[in-house]
C-alpha cells in the first residue's frame, strides 16, 4: 500500500463548479504540502499544513491528523484551475509525493 | 526574491555530451534538491544539499553528478546519459531540509538523443 494516495485521479468539471481532491496517508508526518503543476511547467506551492485549515483566495485546504486526511477544495473553479494537483507528505528529511490528480475545467 | 531559477529550460545532449544544469535561490535556503519527472508522474528525489552538503542521494547512477558550490547555487552535471534518462529536471529550495515548504523552480526539459 503507498504511503500516500489520492482521489479521484483525474477530474473534469464545468467552469463554476465547486471542486474536492482527497489525499490520505498511512504514516507520521510533519506536514503535508499541496502543489499545482501546469502542463509542460514548474511546480507551485499552494499550501502547507500541519493542522486545521488553510484559505487562500478561491482555495481551501484541509487537513485531519487523526483521519490522516487532508482536502483541497476549488471554488467557483475556473479553466486556469486546470493542471495537475500534488499531495505530498512532509518528513524530516524529504517529501513523499502522490500521484497526482489531473483537473480539467471546460468553459 | 522569492525565485528558484534554473537554466537552461530546455536542452538537448547527444550519449556522448557533457553538460550541466543550473539552479540559483536567493532567499537564503539552506536545502536545495533535485528532482527528476517522467510524463504524467509524481516527481523523484534524486540529491538533497543541506548546508552546501550532499545530505541524500538516492542511489542515482554515477553519470548524474550533482555540486553545490555555494549556498546560492545548485549544479548538476550530466555525462554519458541514456535516451531514458530524458526528463523534466526540477531544482528546488526550502529554508532547512524537511518539512519546510519547498519553492520549485520551472525545470529543465531535457531531451538525450
């Protein structure tokens, strides 16, 4: 079983639609990190989080240490939220990424 | 400066070439990695520097060898490659190694033919 997985994989809405992408994880972390890829580009940092709850213009992020369940919601998603979606755990020395969830918002 | 940079963005190298790839932070990290993407896959930890020390390599194949000259820049020299060892490269910073948040830079592709 991996460390980290998350859901769904890949995720196609409409322009408006709230959107949810799950990370669970089997291990002691010290935090857990969410990250956007576009296509073909770099990777950004949305949020890093070691409890509760984090917001950030149209994106939210939660975190449940006792679940080991960590959140990332999209409000009113728009076609530039469209790119791939990172749950990585933090450790003391490295980071252990998910597999990704690939978003896609149609106009 | 809240910027990882690296050059070159793309780069092309025949089996035989050596080359190297850059990365620069200015934010005064003192963990600096790197990182290789295949297609549509998570990114793999290759190095991580911490205090200008190799502190994990991830058995990489001797033909990656990476140099941290100073606490500013991250190098990674290339030599005798395989055409599977075409890439995204990615260089990566973050205050202290661990869970510190890790700022990304754009990548290098690179394409060995």
């Amino acid at each position: 079983k991996n460390e980290v997985e998350q859901s769904p994989q890949n995720l196609t809405a409409q322009e408006g639609e709230f959107i949810t992408i799950n990370c669970s994880y089997s291990v002691g972390i010290s935090a857990l990190h969410w990250l956007q890829q576009h296509p073909g580009g770099g990777i950004v940092s949305l949020f890093m989080l070691s409890s509760g709850k984090k917001k950030h213009g149209r994106l939210i992020a939660t975190i449940n240490i006792q679940e080991k369940h960590s959140s990332l919601h999209i409000t009113a998603s728009h076609p530039r939220d469209s790119a791939v979606y990172i749950c990585a755990l933090g450790g003391n020395e490295k980071l252990t990424f998910g597999t990704g969830t690939r978003l896609t918002i149609i106009p | 400066d809240t910027e990882v940079t690296q050059t070159p963005k793309h780069l092309v190298m025949g089996m035989t070439n050596k080359k190297s790839l850059k990365c620069e932070q200015h934010m005064g990290h003192r963990a600096m990695y790197w990182y290789k993407q295949k297609a549509k896959k998570p990114p793999e930890l290759m190095f991580v520097y911490s205090y200008e020390k190799l502190s994990i390599n991830e058995s990489v194949p001797s033909r990656f060898s990476p140099e941290c000259p100073n606490s500013s820049l991250l190098n990674l020299h290339l030599h005798a490659l395989q055409p599977e060892d075409s890439a995204l490269y990615l260089c990566a910073s973050s205050l202290r190694q661990g869970a510190n948040e890790q700022y990304f830079g754009p990548g290098t592709r690179l394409t060995v033919t």
